[in-house]
C-alpha cells in the first residue's frame, strides 16, 4: 500500500482528491490537512465521503507529512515551495497541483505570480505531470508538478499540430471557459450566484498566469528550429460548477485536409488512455466529462479553408488538476495507469 497525505483537503481540488482516493485499491491515506479546520471529521465538512473517510483534518506536520511515501499538494502558490525541500530531502515523493514547480524559466514565474521563488532548484528538477508527453519522467520523478487546468485541456488540443510543425506557431488563439470551481472554495464576491448565474464573461484577456505555461509546453514539443510558439489566450467564466471547453484557432501551414487532420489526431492519441478523439465533425460538450479524467476533442476545417479548430472539454477538477494527479501517481508506483479512473461521466 502507498501511504498518501494530501496538505490542503478542504478545497475542491483536496475534495476531489479524496473522493478517487478513498475508493484507490493500492492507497492507505494518514493525513488530510486543513489549519482552518483541524479536529475536524472530514466526513463532517464532505458527508459525500460518510463511511469512506475515517480521518479528522490536522494540522500540517512535517514528521507526519514526512512518514509517507507520497504527498500531495491541494494548496495555493506559494506553499509547496516552502514546504516541499524538507520533504524532497526526507526521501518523500511529491505531486504538487498548484503553479509552484510548473515553469522552468524562474523569473517568468517571479513575474507571473508577483512574489520570489523560494526554491528554484526543485522547479528545475520537477517533472511536468501531463502524462501524454512526460511519461518516462514523471515514472521516476521524485517531484511532479501537475499542469493547470487551462492549460491540460489547451496543450492536448494543440500538441498534435504544433509536433507536426503544420500551423503557425505565432498565430494560435486559444478561447477558454472555466467553470466557477476553476477558482477554488474560498468565498469572493464576483463569484457569487448572483453575479454569475444567467451570465458570461471573459477575464485577465490582457494576460493570465496559465499563458506561460502554455507556451513553455508547446515550445518543448515544437521540432528543433520552428519559430517558438505564441499564443493570444482568452479566458472565460462560464455559469456552471464543473468543466473547461476550449476552441482553440490555428493556420494550417502546408495544405493538410480535414481527414488528414483527423487521421493525425486519431495516431496521436491512439495509445492514451485519457484522450479521446471524436468523430470527425463532433462537438464535445463538458458534462461528457464530469467527473472523469478525460479530455474529449474534435479537429475541425470549416468550410475547408486553412484555420483549423480544434475544440476541447476536461473537468478542470478532475484530468484538469485532482485525476492526473492520480494518473501521475500511478506512474509514479508503477501500477495500472488507469487504476482507480475508469468511471464514465455522471450523466445527466
Ligand atoms: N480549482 C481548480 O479547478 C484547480 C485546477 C488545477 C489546479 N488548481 C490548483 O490547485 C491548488 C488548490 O486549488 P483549490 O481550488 O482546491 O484551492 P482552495 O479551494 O483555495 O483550497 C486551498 C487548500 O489549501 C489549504 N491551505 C491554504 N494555505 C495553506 C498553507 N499556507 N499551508 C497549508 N495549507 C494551506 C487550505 O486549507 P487551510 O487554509 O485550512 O489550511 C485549503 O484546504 C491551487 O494552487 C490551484 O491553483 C486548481
């Protein structure tokens, strides 16, 4: 058995966590942390987990967090970083779902998230957590960094076109929408029904913090030369608890066709368990994806003219952070990758 502690469990991405968790055959979890709420019986604040949980949320521990053999991170920014070194020097294996350990370029991530780094050498070492490019790594990683949600769903509709070298990579539009659990549980007014039901905006159009990590991974999967990418991205809030769509707008460079298009995405994603390419023509929708660590997708030339479309849903909650993060565990302890998320979407 692989015993898990999870630092930040009353958030949603810690809720979620625990909901695969607490059912995982090879998992024995010993802690559950929350400073606001320690003492607290975990099946308290989540009756969803009555008769699965047993544990009350403590406080972070390091000698506790340090007798594990994983630890995940559910926290915001700014808190794996200062925690994990201990950690990393203890021998503890770490999956981080905040941004601490997901850029490499240091003072992008400084810039991006307005406060110092306080241990760059980890985030040289990290493993990025998506599966679908960084398998081999992430199986030996000490440290991985799960991607963001935006970005999951936006670098596995691009990674086919941008590996093929067949769009410009200067030229990619990427419209996103988030559901409000994209912005965690803490209680803020713009988040509130009343100001977002029956409502639909975008925001930070001017710069988001998940555009650098977007790059970051296009670029690495760009053949060697190619102009590095760029991307305009949009993102938008969507009245609705669960799910990210994104359309996603590129050129097609060397005159491929849609059933050229659709036949690099079906080879792409032949082997991977978590994507699945539709028919081509579909429009995947969010809640056939609820719950799941899926990312569906289309390819789409309309009107057979050079843009290509490609439109892609996950659950931000569950392949978009706390899903893939069990993936990555999986891979990490050498067990079934898919073990623990096979469960179709909750429909309707
Ligand atoms: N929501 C999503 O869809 C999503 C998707 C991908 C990635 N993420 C990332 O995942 C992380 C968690 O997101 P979330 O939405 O679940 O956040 P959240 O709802 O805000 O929850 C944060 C959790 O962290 C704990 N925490 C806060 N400060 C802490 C500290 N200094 N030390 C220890 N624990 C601390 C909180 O408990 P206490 O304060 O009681 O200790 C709480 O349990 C964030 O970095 C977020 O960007 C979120």
């Amino acid at each position: 058995m692989i015993k898990v502690a999870i630092v930040g469990g009353t958030g949603y991405t810690g809720v979620e966590l625990l909901r695969l968790l607490v059912t995982h055959p090879q998992v024995e979890l010993t802690a559950i942390t929350s400073r606001a709420l320690a003492g607290t019986p975990v099946a308290e604040l989540f009756p969803s987990l009555r008769g699965h949980c047993e544990l009350a949320f403590c406080e972070p521990d390091l000698e506790q967090l340090a007798a594990c053999d994983l630890v995940f991170f559910a926290t915001p920014h700014g808190v794996a970083q200062a925690q994990v070194p201990e950690l990393i020097r203890r021998g503890v294996r770490v999956i981080d779902l905040s941004a601490d350990f997901r850029l490499t370029d240091i003072p992008a991530w400084e810039q991006w998230y307005g406060q110092q780094h306080a241990a760059p050498e980890l985030a040289a070492q990290a493993a990025y957590g998506l599966p679908e490019i960084n398998r081999a790594e992430i199986a030996g990683a000490q440290l991985v960094a799960c991607p963001g949600c935006y970005p999951t769903a936006v670098q596995l509709g691009w990674i086919p076109l941008l590996e093929a070298g067949i769009v410009d990579p200067q030229q990619l539009i990427a419209s996103a929408a988030s559901g409000a659990s994209g912005a965690g549980r803490q209680a803020k007014t713009d988040l509130l029904l009343a100001e977002n039901s029956d409502n639909f905006r975008a925001y930070a159009a001017g710069g988001h913090r998940h555009l650098p990590e977007i790059e970051q991974t296009l670029r690495r999967v760009q053949p060697a030369g190619a102009s590095p990418a760029r991307v305009t991205f949009v993102p938008h809030l969507v009245p609705m608890v669960r799910g990210i769509h994104a359309t996603l707008f590129a050129n097609v460079q060397s005159g491929q066709s849609a059933a050229e298009l659709q036949q690099l995405f079906e080879s792409r994603y032949r082997d991977e368990p978590f994507v699945d390419v539709m028919p081509a023509g579909s429009h995947p929708q969010t809640r056939s994806v609820r719950g799941t660590n899926i990312c569906r997708l289309s390819v789409l030339q309309p009107q057979g003219r050079d843009t290509v479309v490609v439109l892609a849903v996950i659950d931000n909650l569950a392949k978009g952070s706390s899903a893939q993060a069990m993936q990555n565990m999986n891979i990490m302890f050498g067990l079934d990758e898919a073990l623990g998320l096979e469960s179709p979407a909750l429909l309707p």
